[in-house]
C-alpha cells in the first residue's frame, strides 16, 4: 500500500505524536497502588514528538475514506527535555463527514512499563493543527499493572504534543 497525502491525515499526526510524546522519568514513574491508597490519582505531564509516521489509503491518490490507516511512533521525553520512553500505535479512519474521526490504539512504552490507551479522535480532516483529544486507559504493565484513567493531548508544535495522564 501507498502512504496517504499528510493533508489527509494532519489529525492522525496529531495523535501519533500525542500518543508518542508521553515521557517520564524513572524516578518519576508514579507508585499506582499507594496513589490509590492514599485516595488519590497521580498526574503525569509529558512531551511527545514524532519520530515515524506512515500512512496506509483506502484509496491511494484519493480522498480519504473510511479505513484509512495510520501508523505512527514517538518518543517520549521527561519535562528535562531526556528521552525516557516512546509510544507506538495505529490510528483507524471510520468517519470522513463533519471533519472526520479516527480510532486509536497506542502503547506506551514507560520506565516500569507500559500504559495501553484507546479512543477517538474527531475533527482529523479539519484544516489546521491536529486537534485535541482525551482517550481513555485501558490498562498497562509492571508499575502501570491494572491501570486506569485518562489521556489528554495537545498539539504544541508541528510534531510534538504535550499529553497529561491522569492515572486513577
């Protein structure tokens, strides 16, 4: 398959790089079960910038369509501007009208382990930066083990995004 034209998927971008831009430090890395125990949730703000995106048309050439495909990885940096992870994922077209929405699967690869994060992302096709979305967290690995909460993502440059997981 061709990769799609950028102008068709400047949302799918935004989220790739969202996803991906998810950095935390090792020594960082919240302690879930005593968040949770103290009857709080732990908040970790991220910066994420694109380092691989190919894109996978229904209709090479053409208009985008339904089940266009996005695949993308980041990498994650601390607020220290280190590189403490990355992000991987796909991102699904399945709505063209109304500024288009896609589905998004990604993985965040994070000292202790990973996060898994999912959800939709609306106004993909619309001119200008990629919009901003909040998926949810499926659950993780190691220190992350039956995570749950959210992400939020901005877009803050062309390429980078600053996400803000909020773990419950």
């Amino acid at each position: 398959m061709r990769p799609i034209r950028a102008a068709c998927l400047g949302t799918a971008t935004a989220l790739v790089t969202l996803l991906a831009c998810a950095p935390i430090a090792a020594a960082a890395a919240p302690d879930i079960d005593s968040a949770k125990a103290k009857g709080k949730d732990k908040v970790i703000t991220l910066i994420g910038r694109l380092a691989e995106q190919t894109r996978f048309p229904v209709n090479p050439g053409g208009s985008p369509a339904q089940g266009d495909r996005t695949v993308f990885r980041s990498n994650l940096f601390d607020q220290d501007g280190n590189q403490v992870g990355e992000t991987g994922g796909t991102c699904t077209t399945t709505r063209v009208d109304n500024g288009g929405a896609e589905v998004c699967v990604v993985t965040y690869t994070l000292p202790g382990g990973q996060l898994s994060v999912q959800g939709m992302v609306f106004g993909i096709l619309n001119p200008g930066p990629p919009p901003s979305f909040d998926n949810g967290i499926t659950g993780g690995t190691g220190e992350y083990d039956r995570a749950r909460g959210s992400v939020h993502a901005d877009t803050i440059a062309p390429g980078t995004r600053r996400f803000t997981i909020d773990l419950d």
